[in-house]
C-alpha cells in the first residue's frame, strides 16, 4: 500500500479522536460505545501500523 503524508496524518488524527472517545466512554459507563470505539481504535491502529512500516 503506497502512503503519502495526507492519510498517515489523517489516519493519526482518526486515532486520536476514537482514543478520545474511548476514554470518555468508559468513564460515563457507555459499554456500548466504548466496545465500538475499541474496535473502531484498533482498526485505524492496525490501517496506521500498515501505513508506516517498511516495505
């Protein structure tokens, strides 16, 4: 997969957001939400994971 700047970034800020997220979930006790924020975090961790290593 051939990476450019605009989607390494993006895919960071996309992290970021769900990890926002996540945390605010678990602390208001939204099960629901904070188990479709994991995944979704994990997801983008894995896609940014692609993203930046070496071929």
């Amino acid at each position: 997969m051939k990476s450019n700047s605009f989607n390494v970034w993006l895919t960071v800020a996309l992290c970021a957001g769900w990890a926002i997220l996540l945390i605010r979930f678990v602390s208001l006790a939204q099960w629901p939400l904070a188990a479709l924020s994991a995944v979704l975090l994990i997801a983008y961790g894995v896609r940014l994971y692609n993203l930046t290593k070496r071929p």
